[in-house]
C-alpha cells in the first residue's frame, strides 16, 4: 500500500515548471515590465503568472513597488532552485549527445599565430581520435581578439596569452613562451652575442605592436630597445618574414624559429638571462556557460597535462 502523500508532494506534482521558467526570466531582467517586453509578453499577463507561482508555493516571491524590484528570501531560494533547472534543460542536448556516445558539433578555437607546442597538437590529435564526429576550425587572431571572441561566443576557445586574468573567463595554463632578439644572416650583427641589452639600444627594430606582451614591452624598455622603429606586425609569421629581411631585428618566441635558427637563416643575439617569458592559457567561458565541445577540449588538455607532471 502506498504511503499517502505529504503537502510537499503535493505542491511539487502539482507546480507548473513552466512558472518557475518565467520567474527565472522575470530575475534576470530585473523585474516584470522588463522581461515582458524582452519576452514579448503582455505585461499583466506575465504579472499574473508571477502571482501564480506565488500562490502554488504558498510565499511571497518579490517586492514590487515604488523602492523598484526585490527578491524575498523565499524568491531568493527559489530564484536558485530556477536557476539549476534552467541551466540543466541547458546542457540537456549535450548530455543526450554524451551518452550517445557519439559528440557532433563544431569546436571553433582562436589561436595566436605561429603558436608551435607539441602537448597542443598532441591535445587536438587526442581529441580527433575520441570524437571523430567533431568538427574543428581554428581561426588566427592576436591574443586581445581571442579573448574578446570567447567572451562573445564568437569563439568556444583561444590559445593565448593574457596580461589580466579575470572572473569573466577560464584560464588553464598550457605552456611558457620565451622571448629572444634575432637578427637575420643578411644583418651585419650576425653571429654577435651581447650580455647587455642596452648596447642593442640604438638599433632598428621590427615590433609587435599593440600584441606585445606585457613582460616583453617591460623587458625592452628596461633596456631602452625599439626607440627606433621600422615597422613590424601583430601576426608573428610576418614579423618573422620581416627580420628575415635583415633590414631590423626584432623579438620572436623561440618555439617558431627553431627551424631558422638551425639553418642559420636567424641568429639569437642575446646571452642575457632571464628573458622575458610568460605562460599561454587555453581560455573558455565558465563552466556554466562553456559549450559541450570546449569542455571537452578542457577535459582533455587536463588529462594530458597531469600525465605529463606524473611522468
């Protein structure tokens, strides 16, 4: 014989989720003339439904009067439950892909140029063998856009570096990139090497203008370097091509010349130590807000990052 039901069962079979949906959005917006009109609802009718929802729980949800819009402590507690439930029926089509076993979608990364790390291609190669059904494009972009992009959504995520970390973002360090000064073999201060940055001062630099990090710029002008400029560029590949040229010299990561410097096509000039280095994150939306394809691509840079701790 069934248990008779409690007045608590009673409430929450008989609670119209469809209310609490609205209430949500009645939060949101900051009361409900606002997420009437964002809703495209008459305004006494999304009041009614507020009032509903008050009557089915039993408690007063919200004030509403000329002080504005306020949430009681139960339409606080309420407002959480709402909250939990939205963003279940959120990740609901995730889910059911997950446990399909079978991730289709479209995983879009913003990367900075020239980026050369075998643990990221390794990540991706990772990531191809799991879910084969994911499509993924990689766009290039300075590091400033990358950031602005996954905040948008114009991007799931961005290889970059970042000079703040802030709450609005997800930051997972990567790698470190190091900075050295090259010249080419067509400069005349090929095959020099200088213990003081400062005797480069004078010199004509290609610079990486509004892209440059932070320890970088610091670094240059402690030393007082890129006084005289002679160009450059944000993408890192023609700033590259540029130094090849042999008309300046200019900063690079090392991880993207190693192929040049080998040949002797590019010559680092500075035994100085330390050089300006800094770490490069893989960046995504918060947890709550990050798509299926991201987070996977989180999961995975994890796994793969703690492997390689352990080793």
């Amino acid at each position: 014989m069934k248990s008779p039901m409690t007045p608590h069962d009673l409430l929450w079979r008989r609670l119209d989720w469809n209310l609490m949906r609205l209430f949500h959005e009645i939060v949101q917006h900051g009361g409900v003339s606002a997420a009437a009109r964002a809703l495209g609802r008459q305004q006494p009718a999304t009041s009614q439904a507020l009032s509903r929802l008050e009557d089915q729980l039993g408690v007063q949800l919200c004030e509403r009067g000329p002080g504005g819009f306020s949430l009681t402590p139960e339409g606080r507690i309420i407002f959480d439950i709402s909250s939990e439930m939205v963003e279940l029926m959120r990740q609901a089509p995730d889910l059911l892909t997950q446990a399909a076993g079978s991730v289709r979608g479209h995983l879009r990364i913003a990367i900075m140029s020239s980026i050369r790390d075998r643990e990221f291609d390794q990540i991706l190669a990772a990531m191809a063998r799991r879910h084969p059904l994911l499509e993924v494009s990689i766009d290039l972009a300075p590091w400033q856009s990358i950031l602005d992009a996954v905040r948008t959504g114009e991007a799931d995520a961005g290889i970059a570096y970042v000079q703040i970390l802030d709450s609005v973002l997800a930051y997972e360090p990567l790698f470190s990139e190091t900075q050295q000064l090259y010249c080419s073999a067509n400069h005349a201060l090929f095959g020099q090497s200088f213990d003081n940055p400062r005797a480069l001062a004078d010199e004509h630099f290609f610079l990486t203008g509004r892209d440059e990090p932070v320890e970088l710029m610091n670094f240059r002008r402690q030393f007082g370097l890129g006084k005289n400029a002679r160009g450059g560029s944000e993408d890192l590949g023609e700033l590259k091509r540029l130094i090849l040229t042999g008309a300046a010299i200019g900063f690079l990561p090392t991880c993207i010349v190693e192929e040049e410097v080998r040949r002797r096509e590019l010559w680092p000039l500075l035994s100085y130590r330390p050089l300006p280095s800094y770490p490069v994150y893989l960046v995504t939306r918060p947890a709550k807000t990050r798509p299926l394809p991201a987070q996977l691509l989180l999961d995975e840079a994890r796994r793969r990052l703690t492997a390689k701790k352990g080793e």
